[in-house]
C-alpha cells in the first residue's frame, strides 16, 4: 500500500485488496511500510478485512512509527496482529 489510507480512499483500498483475495488464500498479510497516515476509516478496512480474511489469518506489518501509535491507541492492536516486518508476519501468521 501506498500514501494514505483515509475517509477519501479506505472503501477503494478495501475494494481493492477484496478483489486480490482468492478462496486458495490462507492469510492476508497487508504491507504498511509505504503508508504516511491510516485515519479511523482506514482501521475500520482493515478490520472489516481482518473478518473477511478469518481469524488469526489477517496481520499488518512494516507500519510506521505514527501508524503504529494510531492502532495502540485505538486498541486495535488487540483485535489485529500487527508486525514489524513482513518475515514476522509470514512467521507469525503463516504457521498458525
């Protein structure tokens, strides 16, 4: 992903990853390395994803240093497994 994920573009973004899923998928790991901002809509795709995907089959990873505040703070966290990197997320995510 890259820019921003917000009220303008969280509906397109989750249309987007919805169509790149296949039935064969066994997660969904989301790259946020190249995302600037993720507001409240943006965690709302994401977790509209996470139960789309299945539990423990969704993580975020590579988020940045305010990204990753935005999900501690809204407790997200909780509910999305976020990694530091991609390896840790296919690790973490892949082996469940």
């Amino acid at each position: 992903m890259l820019g921003r994920i917000d009220n303008a573009s969280a509906d397109e973004f989750r249309s987007l990853v919805e169509e790149g899923l296949s039935t064969d998928d066994d997660f969904l790991i989301v790259d946020m390395e190249k995302v600037a901002f993720m507001s409240s809509a943006g965690l709302r795709a994401c977790l509209i994803l996470a139960r789309k995907v299945g539990r423990g089959k969704f993580a975020l990873c590579s988020l940045t240093q305010l990204n990753r505040e935005v999900v501690a703070i809204s407790g997200f966290d909780q509910l999305i497994p976020v990694h530091e990197s991609q390896a840790a997320a296919i690790d973490a995510v892949g082996g469940s």
